[in-house]
C-alpha cells in the first residue's frame, strides 16, 4: 500500500511512516504543496494524508486538482484548525475524511485502513481473519460462521482494533477515540475497560479466544 | 468598578460649574464688603476737599469784595454785622493780630438752627484770616455736607444691588455656558460611556474649537489606541502562543504512540507513557479552549442560526449516558417546551456539553443531576455539599475543586458563549444543590 504524507512538519510526517511501516503500509513524503503536486501528477497512491497548511499554498487546492484529474486516491485531510468551515468544504471537494492535529497514530491508521477497504473491496467489504469475519458494510460479525451481536461501541472498537493490528492501543486512546470531545474532560476513562470487557467476553464465548489480548495492565493488542 | 458603584456615588457629586460659583461668589461678596468702607472714605476725603476749596474760593471772593467796596471802617463793621446776619454759618471777627500760622479746616456737627425739627448736621468748617482795610479777621465759613451713615447706607445699598445682579448675572451665564460650552465635553462622555474594547474600534470624537477639550480628545485618542492595541496583542499572544503549541504537543503525542509499540516495553513505563498522554490530552484541550476563548472574543462566530435547543441537550444527554451511567447518576430530565433560539449552534453545543460534565464530574457517586428546559431558562443542578465561590466561578484558570484536572476553562467559556448570545449564566446554591442557569 502506498501512502503519500503531504505534511511540513517533518517530524510529524516520520512518526506517522514509522507507525504504518510495520503494516506493509509504503510512506512518502511531500512537505511543500510544489513537491506534493509534482508528486500527485507522476504516481499512484491508496491514500493521502493532506494537512491543508503548507507554506506555500493550500492543501485544499491540492485536492480540488486530484477531483479535477478524477483520481481515485483516499483522501484523509489533517489541519490543526478545528474549523468547521474547513471540515465542512474539505469534505465537500471529495476529502474522505477529516482529522483534527493532534491525532493518534492508531486513530489515523484505523481511518486509513476503512479508507482504502472501502476503496478497494467497494460492495463485498468482507474482512477475514481465521475463524472471524466482519462485514465492513452490512457491520455484521461472525465467528465459525456463526453471528455475533455486538453493541455499536463494541462493533466500532473491533474495527479500530482490527486496523491497529498488532499494536499496542492505551486505555486513554480508546477513550479518545470512543468519547472523541469528551474523554479528556472526564476524570474516568473506566467505560473503556467495561465495552473492551464486553467485547472481549463475546469474541472469547463465540470461539476467538486469542485475538484480543490485554497488555501491561491497561492496553489492548490485536493479534493477527 | 461596576455600574452599581458609580451610581450610588452619583448622589454625592455636583456639577463642576456648581463647584467654581460658589468660591467665586464668597470672593465676589467680600470684596464688595470691603468695597463699602473703602468707598465711602474716597467719597468723604473728595468731597471734603471739593468743599474746603468751595469755602476757601468764598471766603476769598467776600474779602476781595470788602476791599473792592473801599469802606471806610465803621462802614466796614456795620456791613460785616449785617453780613453775619445773613449768613449765620459764616463769621468775621476781628482779631489783634494774626495768630493763625495757615488756614484751619475740620469738620463740626451741629443742630440745624432753623429746621422745625432739631436735626444733627454735619458741617465741613474752615478758619482763615483774611485782611480787610489792612486789618487782620478770621474768617469762619462752614457749609453742610452730608452725614456719613447716610453715605454709607447709599453705598451699602448700592452694593447690595450690584451683588445681586452678579449672582443672577451668574446663574444665568452658568445656565448658558453649561448648554453650550460643556457641549463638547458631554459628547465626550457619552461615546466614553459607549466605548467597549472588545469591539476594538476606536471613539470618533466631535471637532471642538476649544482648547482644553481638543487636547483631551487628543489623549483619550492615545489611550484609547493604546488600550486597542494592547488588548489585541494579549489576544494575538494567546491565539498564537496556543497555535504554536500545537505541533510540538502533536509531535509529543505522536511519539508516545510509537513509544507504546517498543517491544522492550517494561509495564512499568508504559505505566508513564500513558500518564503523559493523559497530561498530553490535558493540554490539548487548555490549548483548544483558549483558541475557542479568543474566537467567541473576536465574534467569528455566525450568531443567525436557528439553535434547535431540545434537541441539542437530548443529544447530548444521549452522548454522556454511559457516563452517567459509569457513577451510577441518576438523570432527571424536564424538557417541557420546544423551544427554538437565534445564535449559533456549534457554541450552544458547547454550552450544554461544558455544563453537564461540569455535572458530571462534580457529582458524587449515586448522585442526582436535573436538566431542566423551559421556554426561558436551560438549568442543569447536581448534588453537592457546600457552595461554590460564585465570584470566582466563571474566571479562568480557577479551580474550585481540589481532584479537578479539567482545563479550568470550562465554566469560562459558559460565560462567555453566554455574553456573545446575549444569554446570562448564574449560580446558586440551594437544598445541596449545586443549581447552574442558563437565561435566553
């Protein structure tokens, strides 16, 4: 899989190629609109990290050129502005997602990987692992062919699970992830450990008994 | 200083006009009190003078024309009796010789010799001697002149009308000037009263020909540019101190990220590594409610949305439950009007979310929180034990609450999204309830 990080900040860009590295996920680096144009015109990508403020120009821009030559690329935008206009025309010119700096890595690496899922499987977005499967579109999941009923916390926690695989994900970053606003306004991050409970209890009941594993105490790790 | 204290001072001020009349006119009176004497000692001393030279032209004038009669001497005694007779307030004696070095004068009062009533006159005498057929007389002349109680009285009076005149004089002008020349200095006042800094715009002052007030538009001018500035700066420091702050915590929680998948590991310092994402996380939102602070401040929000209110507090109800749920709080809900409101809904959002985790997180264990919506007023009151410092309440930055880990900018920004709505937020405390509400 072949990521482009358009991003001036460079260090930045390298946490995040090192964080997708070990996922077979191939990085490459624009940090000025000039070179990520250049970029964009010469290759093919499966995604495109787009923070939308370069140093000399736009990245909106950037995107608007992709639409106009029909490519096909994912587009996650990432801006330190929290504006909503931002949000509302990155979308709107054809951005597939949108995420607010600061992010954690696992946040974005599980947006990327629906991203370029949707992207490439389209109507069939089945995701299999042994004994498990998960449609993606119809959010079903069943283990042996058998289904499981997952609440929509527990679904969308398996999902961030499964595009951080092999990762170790913190109690506090589930908490963000699930809480988004929230979570660092509360002094608990407890509802994290009860839906990881929950769900763990439905994969182990259902016969997918080493997949979700629990780390130094506080973190999660998926296996594949 | 609020509105309230300056207008219970009001009672004690006067206008300035008041204040310069008053001294002038204590000044205006005793000069003219000193004026009544000092007057009257001019008038006396003139006409005493004018007199002494009238009596002193008569006396000359009668001896030159004894002379010019060329009498003989008992002709001359004969004529001076007759002329005694006549003229009873002159005398002419004959004396053996001169023993006046110079001519005497002075002043006698006396009964008037043929008033019905007996009245005392005051009299300006003069004694000289003049020669007739070579011998010497005194001559003694007095005329009438006039009494001085009776000078001082028409000074007195005189006075007494001229200070009358001055204070009405006064009042009147005062009136006038205060309508016309403080004109300038009113307006002033007035676009002072009306100048708000957190519009940043600066007070066109009217033109004035008047020196003292064109210098004070002047310096208001400065200050008030001074101030614009000033508050800009603080503002564009904070927007900018927190937008730079943004990529180094970024770059920090990135890396934490990646320090979580160190395959060395110890538990022990992942045990530290997640500690900093919570302090990380932490920082993010102080960052955040700041660059939020500075865009309510700089109203770049859009305020003619239609705020679906209902809705807005049942989503977020619907978004907490779990936590509600995690301390076992007991939700009350009373939402008995649908209500819709201008403004903007983003910052209505945030209103409703900051007070009821506010709720939240200040409520114990097993604890009642109740939202109450009506037409008129957005209530949310948890359970509590002591009351709060409501003055200290809605400022940043103060923590009320020993175990609070929040930004310590939430209650402030309730406030502050309430004064862009032109919503008002109080306190109370009342039957252990912490009670927040919210005024459309």
């Amino acid at each position: 899989m072949k990521i482009l990080i358009i991003e001036d900040e460079t260090e930045l860009a390298k946490s995040i190629a090192e964080y997708l590295a070990e996922e077979n996920y191939l990085c490459e680096f624009a940090s000025t609109f000039k070179d990520a144009m250049n970029k964009i015109e010469m290759f093919q990508y499966d995604c495109i990290i787009l923070d939308i403020m370069l140093p000399d120009g736009n990245g909106l821009t950037i995107l608007e050129e992709l639409k106009k030559h029909n490519k096909q690329e994912g587009v996650i935008i990432v801006s330190a502005k929290n504006a909503l206009d931002d949000k509302i025309s990155g979308l709107q010119l054809g951005a597939d997602d949108y995420l607010t700096k600061p992010f954690h890595l696992s946040e974005l690496m599980a947006r990327i990987y629906s991203i370029i899922r949707r992207k490439q499987f389209g109507n069939s977005n089945i995701v299999k692992q042994n004994e498990l499967e998960i449609d993606l579109l119809a959010k079903t999941v069943t283990i042996n062919n058998e289904r499981i009923a997952l609440t929509k916390k527990e679904f969308d926690l398996l999902i961030y699970f499964i595009g951080n695989k092999n990762k170790v994900i913190s109690k506090s970053t589930l908490a963000e992830h699930l809480s988004g606003d929230f979570a660092d306004m509360l002094d608990n991050h407890d509802f994290v450990y009860a839906h990881v409970k929950n769900l763990k209890k439905k994969l182990y009941d259902a016969g997918c008994d080493h997949c979700l594993k629990t780390v130094y105490g506080t973190g999660y790790k998926w296996i594949s | 200083m609020s509105k309230k204290k300056i207008f219970s001072n009001n009672k004690n001020l006067k206008p300035l006009l008041n204040k310069t009349t008053k001294p002038f006119l204590i000044y205006v009176l005793t000069i003219l009190i000193i004026s009544i004497p000092v007057y009257f000692i001019v008038i006396d001393t003139i006409w005493k003078g004018e007199l002494d030279e009238h009596n002193k032209t008569i006396v000359e004038k009668t001896a030159y024309e004894f002379n010019h009669l060329k009498l003989s001497d008992a002709d001359l005694r004969k004529s001076i009796a007759l002329w005694k007779l006549i003229q009873p307030e002159t005398n002419i004696e004959e004396i053996p010789f001169d023993n006046l070095k110079k001519d005497v004068y002075f002043t006698i009062q006396k009964q008037k010799p043929f008033a019905a009533e007996p009245e005392i006159e005051r009299y300006r005498a003069m004694k000289k001697v003049v020669y007739l057929n070579s011998k010497p007389y005194l001559f003694t002349i007095e005329t009438n002149i006039e009494e001085s109680e009776e000078t001082i009285a028409a000074i007195t009076a005189t006075t007494i009308f001229f200070f009358i005149m001055i204070v009405l004089g006064l009042l009147f002008l005062n009136r006038r000037l205060s309508l016309t020349v403080w004109k300038p200095f009113r307006n002033t006042l007035e676009n002072l009263k009306s100048f708000n800094l957190n519009t940043q715009q600066t007070i066109e002052f009217e033109k004035t020909d008047i020196k003292e007030f064109e210098e004070l538009h002047q310096s208001l001018n400065k200050l008030i540019e001074h101030n614009i500035s000033a508050f800009k700066t603080q503002k564009e420091f904070t927007e900018n101190a927190s937008h730079e702050l943004q990529t180094p915590l970024a770059i920090l929680k990135n890396k934490v990220d990646l320090l979580l998948q160190n395959e060395d590991l110890t538990e022990k310092q992942y045990q530290i590594a997640e500690k900093m994402n919570l302090a990380l996380a932490r920082s993010f939102r102080i960052n955040k409610n700041l660059l939020l602070l500075t865009k309510i401040d700089n109203s770049q929000f859009d305020n003619s949305e239609v705020i679906d209110f209902e809705n807005l507090v049942k989503q977020s109800l619907r978004l907490l439950e779990e936590h509600f749920l995690q301390k076992d709080i007991l939700v009350k809900k009373t939402i008995s009007q649908t209500i819709t409101l201008n403004g903007n809904s983003s910052l209505a959002e945030v209103l409703i979310n900051n007070l009821l985790i506010n709720a939240i997180r200040n409520t114990p264990p097993n604890g009642l929180i109740s939202v109450k919506l009506t037409d008129s007023t957005f209530e949310v009151s948890n359970s509590g034990v002591e009351k709060l410092d409501s003055d200290l309440l809605f400022k940043r930055f103060s923590r009320l609450s020993k175990e609070n880990n929040g930004s310590g900018l939430g209650l402030a920004i309730i406030k502050e999204i309430c004064n862009f709505q032109n919503w008002t937020i109080d306190y109370k405390f009342e039957n252990n309830n912490h009670i927040f509400f919210v005024k459309f």
